[in-house]
C-alpha cells in the first residue's frame, strides 16, 4: 500500500516525519542539507 509522504497547499507542506529521518539518513546524518531541501520546496510553493 502506498504512503502519502509529502501534501503541497497553497502556502504550506505537510511532511511525514518517517520521511525527513530516511532523507536525514540517506544524506549520512547532514540534517542541514535536508533542512536546506525542504526550505526550497517551501520557497517554490509560496511564489
């Protein structure tokens, strides 16, 4: 069965949390890289 991880409304992302700690973990632990590809998502959704 499929898993909604990410939801984009007009001025906000809904993020699965299971889903930043994978990413956290697939960037071996550089949570900021993560935080800084989560931000220009946000960015690209409030323009």
């Amino acid at each position: 069965m499929s898993k909604t991880k990410m939801i984009v409304k007009d001025d906000q992302i809904l993020v699965d949390l299971e889903w930043i700690f994978e990413e956290i973990r697939g960037a071996n632990g550089d949570w900021k890289a993560v935080e800084e590809q989560l931000r220009g998502l946000l960015s690209a959704v409030e323009e």
